[in-house]
C-alpha cells in the first residue's frame, strides 16, 4: 500500500495534487498523512468527497491491487478507469507576499492639485475556505504556489487603493499621519474580496506612498521656505553680508565681479527700504530699528549721506 504526503520545503506552496500528473490512480488502501499546517481533500471520479484534517487516514478506492488490474485490463487495459486524487492545501500563513503600482495614480491633492502618485507594501494571506479555494482558483492544476495568484491580488489591491486614497486622503502632506488608518480602512476593504476566493487576508501595510521628483523638489521647496521664517529679514541679512564681503575684498582679483554685485545690491536696496517704509501702521519701535538699520547701510558705505538725512527725516515723523 501507499503512503500520500506531502512537505513544501520552499514555503510557497498554497496547494500541491498527487497524483500531479499521468494517471490519477490511488490504491486501495492507501494511508494519507497530513500535517497540522495542512487539509487534504479527497477527489474521486473528479468529485470532493471529504477533507482531511490532521493526522493519518486510510483511503477507500476502487482501486483494487492485483485483482483490480487484473479485472479491468479486459476492457480498460492497463489504466484503471476509476480515478482518485488528493490535494494538499497549505493553511500556514504566507507571510511578506509584495505589492505595488505598476502605473502611477492620479490623485487630486487638495495642495497641489493633480499629482501621480506611485505606492508599494506588503500583505499576508492565509487558506481559509480549503474546497472553495480548490475549486474556484486552483482547478485541476498540479501545483499551485503564491506566485501563481500573486498578480491577481495585487490587481485588487491597487484597485481598492485608488478607491481609499481618494475618499480618505485630502494632500500627501497627510501621508504621514494617516498612514495607519489607511492600511486598517485597506485591510478591510480587501477582506471580502479575498474571501470570495476562499482567502483571509491577515495583515496588509503600506510602506512607501511616493510623488515624481519635480513634485518632491517643490515640495522641498516649500519646506525651506518655511524654515526661513521672515523671508524679508532673511534677505536684508543675505544683502548685508553680500556688501560688507563685497567691501573685504580690496586684492582686485573680482574686481568685475565686486563691481556687478555693488551695482545690483545698490539698485535693490532702495527698492528694498521704500517697501519697509510704505508698510501701514508703522509703529515707533518699527520706526527706531529701520533708523538704526540705514545707520548701518550708511557706514557700509551703501547710501550717501543726503540719502540717509532723506529717510531719516521721514522715519522721524513717525515716532
């Protein structure tokens, strides 16, 4: 008599048949074994009529030795036309199976307007409905491992994906917060399609959500120019260093150099001190710093003394 089992060495197998292939021929007799990480339906002239859980089993076929061939090669020859089969399915779970968007997704961002954007993570996925996965994925195939349905999957996925960003997510500058209500709001979203193959998915996460480089170098952007604060104060400063450097440097080695950047620090810092000056509701304080500040451009040498005697008098009508 036989001995049916089966170990999955690769970890991948959802489901192996023996026999896999020729003649589906099981003997009378035979013992079936089957693990605690496994369930063994059992196939008979092409029906399911019972699943095995854990432990050893003897199987019932017509499938007679001797006698059965004996009796059936008159008609049949040396194939047995009773059929019998077993199909091994792994309840283990399968664990870290990848997916990801092969084309980016056009998002409306509250911000930014439409930008695509491109995701990728990984989920877990166990047998849950041993027959109706059998029968409704597997078919009459020999062998049946996750990458033979991973595809499938991940086109699920990136179809309820663009379902939920769309109706949870308001701007990517919200990914980071809502990063773990997305994957909760994923997980359940995809549990009754994955349950409609016999399937339960057991944990699912987004890893990366990310924006095309033009979009992340504005976004850059952006964030520098928060982090600068004051923007007009930063570009008095960046002028007053760019004078007194210009100032230090007497060895003529950038002479044309020093003479362009004077020339255009000159023009922009008229333009910089009328614009301070034409701002409503100066206060005294407002009034006492820009004092002190074309003090300073006056001993740096950038305004003459008739321009400082000019701005200070209208500066001191207002204190």
């Amino acid at each position: 008599m036989d001995v049916i089992e089966f170990v999955d060495n690769s970890g991948t197998v959802l489901v192996k048949r023996i026999p896999d292939n020729g003649h589906l021929e099981i003997i009378w007799g035979s013992q079936l074994t089957v693990r605690e990480s496994q369930e063994a339906v059992f196939f008979r002239d092409g029906k399911a009529l019972d699943v095995f859980g854990a432990g050893r089993h003897i199987l019932k076929t017509q499938n007679v030795p001797v006698v059965g061939k004996w009796v059936t090669s008159f008609g049949y020859g040396e194939n047995s036309p009773f059929r019998a089969e077993v199909v091994f399915v792994g309840k283990q779970l399968f664990a870290n199976l990848k997916w990801g968007t092969r084309e980016p997704i056009l998002f409306r961002d509250t911000e930014l307007n439409a930008v695509r954007l491109r995701s990728f993570g990984s989920y877990s996925i166990q047998v849950n409905d041993t027959m109706l996965f059998v029968n409704k994925v597997v078919g009459t195939k020999g062998l049946f491992a996750t990458n033979s349905i991973e595809d499938y999957l991940k086109g699920i996925i990136v179809s309820k994906l663009n379902t939920v960003l769309g109706n949870e997510l308001k701007s990517v500058f919200d990914i980071s917060k809502s990063i773990d209500q997305l994957n909760l709001i994923l997980r359940t979203e995809l549990q009754t399609d994955f349950n409609g193959l016999g399937l339960q998915i057991h944990d699912f996460y987004i890893q990366s959500i990310s924006v095309p480089d033009e979009v992340q170098q504005m976004i850059d952007t952006r964030s520098g120019m928060g982090a600068l604060g004051n923007l007009d104060q930063y570009m008095k400063f960046k002028v007053a260093n760019a004078i007194g450097d210009s100032a230090n440097n007497n060895d003529g080695s950038n002479g044309a150099f020093n003479t362009g950047a004077g020339l255009a620090l000159g023009m922009l810092l008229p333009q910089m001190i009328n614009s301070s000056m034409n701002q409503p509701k100066v206060t005294t304080m407002d009034s006492m710093e820009k004092l002190k500040k074309l003090k300073e451009l006056l001993e740096l040498g950038a305004i003459t003394q008739e321009e400082f005697d000019e701005k200070k008098s209208v500066l001191l009508k207002d204190i």
